[in-house]
C-alpha cells in the first residue's frame, strides 16, 4: 500500500515538485522516486482537493483506468435505449416492431440473431441501438453491478390501460439512474385508447409530457400497426441530440458484457457493448475477472465483423471464462498482461468471498455520511396501505438537515419484492417496510446483494431511525 511521489502526481495530474512541496507541508521530506504510504499519499490528494482513491492494488490494474478523452477526437455516437413499462403493455412487441423499421436489414431481409441487443438504422438514417430485455429489473441488476450503459429509456404505457405499478416502478428506476424518458403511449391502435389520460397520469408522477408544458417526449404509437414509429424513432434521435452523446473512437475498446453464456461447441460467448473506442478482431482484453482475445466478432445479423465501434454490440469469441452482464471489457496491449489482471481479480474475489465482512449498504452509508460524501439519503419505502404511506412520506419529507436529506426513490403499497431490492442494489439505498415484510425471493436476493431492510410499525420509530441516520449515529446492527 504504498507509492512513489512521482507517481501520485501523474495520477492526480499535477506536477511532482507540487507535491513534494505539499508533502512538506505536511512534514514529510521526500524526492521524486521516493515511496510515501498509502495514509501520507491519502493527505496530498486530499490537499488537492481530490478524492482520494485506495492506491493499494493499483499497480497490476495500472493503466485500466484511462484518462478522458480531448472533446476533439469526440465524435457523436448512437444513443443505447432499454424499454421498460408494465407488463403487457408492449414491451416486446415494441422491440421487435422497432427492429423491423431498420432500413438496412430491411433490403437485405434481415434474418436477426439474439445476442442481447441490437442496432437499428432509424427511419432518417440515424442509428439506434436497444437492449433486447426489457424491463427494469434488468436494468437495475447492471446497475448495481455498477454498468449504467443505457442513455435513453423508453417507457411504454398502454393507452387502454394507463398508469399501472409497474410503470410507477419503472418511473422510479430511471429517475433513480438518472436517465431520460421517451414515452410511448402505445397501442394507439385500441378503440378504447386514451392518449390523453396517460399523459395526465404521469402528472402524478413527475413526468411531464411536452404536451402539458414539461420536457419529456411523448409519442403515441401502436406495436401492432406501425403507426408513430417513425415519430417514436424521432423523438429518440431528438432526445439523444439533446444529450450531445459522444465517445472517441481512436483508441482501445472499452464497455460493458450485456450477455454473456458458455455455448457447447463454441466456449463461453459474450456480447459486448462497446462505449469508447473500437474493439477490433484480435484484440486482448479483460472482463471482469476473466480475459480473452476476440476470435471472431459477430454482429446481430449474424455477421463476422472486423471491428465494432461505440453503441454497437457484438459477440465476442475466444474468451478464457464466462464473464457475468454488466462486467466491464478493456483492451489491454498483451495477453500475458490480460491474463495477470484476471488472475489478480479472481484472487482479489476469492479473498474477500472467504474474509470479508458483510459490507452491509446501511454500514456504508453510514460511512459515507460521516465522510460528507452523501449529501442524499436514498431511501425505498414501502408500506401496508396508502394512508400509512402517505404518513411515512410526510414525516420523512420533514426530515434531514443542511448536510444531508432523504430521498425517496420509490414508494408503494404491498409487500417488499424483487424490483425495491434491485432498485436499492443499484442506488445504495436503504429499505424501509412499514408493517410489511419482503418475499422468499427479496429476502434473498437482500443478503445476497447487501441491501438492509429496516422494519416498523410505528411511524415515530421510523422517524427516530431515519434522523438518527441522517446525524450518522444509527448503529448497523441495531
Ligand atoms: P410486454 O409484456 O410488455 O412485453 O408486452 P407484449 O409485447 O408481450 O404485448 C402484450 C400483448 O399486447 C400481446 O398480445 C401483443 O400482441 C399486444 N400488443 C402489443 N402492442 C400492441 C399494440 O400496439 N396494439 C395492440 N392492439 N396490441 C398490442
């Protein structure tokens, strides 16, 4: 756990003489190729006024962690989009409807494979790529694996059926992930379809259409006939404009495994998402704790490819293990390189899989609030009926101070499920059931991710929980 000074200071990007100037100050004599420890390294970066980052490990890793990238060898990329909404509202069909459009596959007959996701040549000539599952649970699991690969979410909504809990809930996970909303307020096609009141309803829930003064895109569409497509294909070229997506290109391929299985007669296989540079036949890498060199590159038509550049997804053959979605890929210059990370990372998951102690989210949060990293307390409340609710949420809306407030991500009445622990997984949030209790499949999916669910029945204990969490004083195994 230790570094030279040298080094610290390309790290932080500022010259060598600064530190030792600052390491002085701190009373600590060093020269350039001097080694200082982890706890003096820790002051100086924190003297810049940086966040210090944990330097032990970080020489096998060295180099991963790329610099960003000049804004002029940024070029405008794909926007990557993940459909959410509740079920049977059209989902699925809205997918497959959106991959017919393609232009290109179109003339050549398109014959698809499922790798995952897929890219469309949009009605226009823009390009857009979909990650084949839908839903939120999807989205959240990448999320709390640490993957935020989507920049566009389309919500569906039926226009038969409006506003439904698992809208609210994918409402709640985007926001949570920050990420923009297109609406589609499909099946238009209904003789009972009420456009309109859907844009009503998401009133309720802060999502204010363009129609009713606000800023989120909303296009009335049908899965079934094709009608608002084009508009729907729109709205995402627009939304992505706004978004002014970009990524260089020029340089080693870095992104996400948005699918990743071992095949019988082919090995393990993974779709990568690429999200800078391009990722070329040949190429080295490490994901996660696995490495590979990529044997072959297959596209979603099925196609061998060269190379895949930023928002495309492609297959990748010739991987060492089978990597999980939402690991991350880097190319890296040499496979004996590629390998020594891996077999760092699969010691590093062995260690803490035997030793670690069970980093409860509460306890971090707790650590991070003592810190003055968190400004925002993340909470997931659910509760018996919605007059306790309604009560819940005003007295935490009473609560916190100028360092720190709660914020609820989502709340809801019934029991605590899968979708709460995903949403807290991903967001580090604290759940909190008022006289209701989480599922088999919650629960465990709870332990295993580390999410802390906190259980009362009495507001004024609720209340007294969350201020003293606010103030860092809330033990972890109370
Ligand atoms: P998901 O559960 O959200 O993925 O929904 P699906 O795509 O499976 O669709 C549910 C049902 O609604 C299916 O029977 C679809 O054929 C039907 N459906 C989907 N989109 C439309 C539409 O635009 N119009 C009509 N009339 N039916 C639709």
């Amino acid at each position: 756990d230790s570094i030279t000074v040298g080094e610290l200071a390309q790290r932080m990007a500022v010259q060598a003489g600064q530190v030792v100037k600052t390491l002085m100050k701190l009373g600590t004599m060093a020269t350039v190729n001097q080694t200082i420890d982890g706890e003096t390294a820790q002051l100086v970066v924190e003297e810049f006024g940086h966040t210090p980052k944990r330097v032990s490990e970080s020489d096998i890793e060295e180099g991963l962690e790329t610099a960003p990238d000049a804004e002029a060898d940024m070029q405008p990329r794909a926007p990557v989009v993940t459909v959410m909404g509740h079920v049977d509202h059209g989902k699925t069909s809205l997918l497959d409807a959106l991959r017919k459009t393609d232009v290109v596959a179109g003339e050549a007959g398109g014959i698809t494979q499922h790798i995952g996701a897929y890219q469309v040549v949009m009605p226009g000539g823009n390009k857009v790529s979909f990650i084949d599952t839908p839903g939120h649970a999807a989205f959240s699991e990448m999320r709390a694996r640490g993957a935020n690969i989507t920049d566009i979410v389309i919500l569906v909504v039926a226009a038969d059926d409006g506003i439904k809990q698992q809208t609210v809930e994918a409402i709640n996970h985007a926001k949570a992930a920050e990420v923009p909303m297109v609406v589609a307020i499909n099946k238009c096609d209904k003789p009972d379809a009420d456009p309109d009141r859907v844009r009503q309803e998401l009133l309720n829930y802060g999502v204010v259409t363009e129609e009713m003064g606000g800023e989120t895109l909303a296009v009335e569409c049908s899965a079934s006939s094709g009608e608002g497509l084009e508009q729907l294909a729109e709205a995402l070229t627009l939304q992505a404009e706004i978004q002014d997506l970009k990524a260089n290109p020029d340089r080693a391929a870095e992104g996400t495994v948005v699918e990743a299985k071992l095949e019988k007669g082919r090995g393990p296989v993974a779709t990568f998402l690429v999200q800078r540079g391009t990722l070329k036949k040949g190429d080295t890498f490490v994901v996660g704790n696995e490495y590979g060199r990529a044997r072959a590159l297959v596209n979603d038509r099925g196609d061998n490819v060269e190379a895949a550049y930023p928002s495309e997804p492609v297959e990748v053959l010739g991987l060492h293990g089978t990597p999980q979605a939402g690991d991350r890929f880097v190319v890296v210059d040499s496979e004996q390189r590629a390998r020594e990370i891996a077999e760092h990372r699969q010691e590093k998951a062995r260690e803490t899989q035997s030793t670690a102690p069970s980093t409860g989210s509460l306890e971090q949060m707790l650590a991070r609030i003592k810190e003055g990293q968190v400004t925002e307390v993340p909470l997931v409340v659910k509760a018996d009926v919605q007059g306790s609710l309604e009560a819940v949420n005003g007295a935490l809306q009473k609560l916190g101070n100028e360092e720190v407030q709660p914020r609820v991500l989502h709340a809801g009445v019934g029991g605590i499920t899968e979708s709460d622990i995903t949403l807290a997984a991903a967001s580090n949030a604290l759940v909190l059931g008022f006289n209701v209790r989480p599922n088999g499949k919650a629960r465990q999916m709870a332990k295993s991710d580390g999410v802390d669910i906190r259980y009362f029945s009495v507001i004024y204990n609720l209340v007294d929980d969350v201020k003293a969490l606010l103030e860092s004083k809330l033990s972890p195994t109370a």
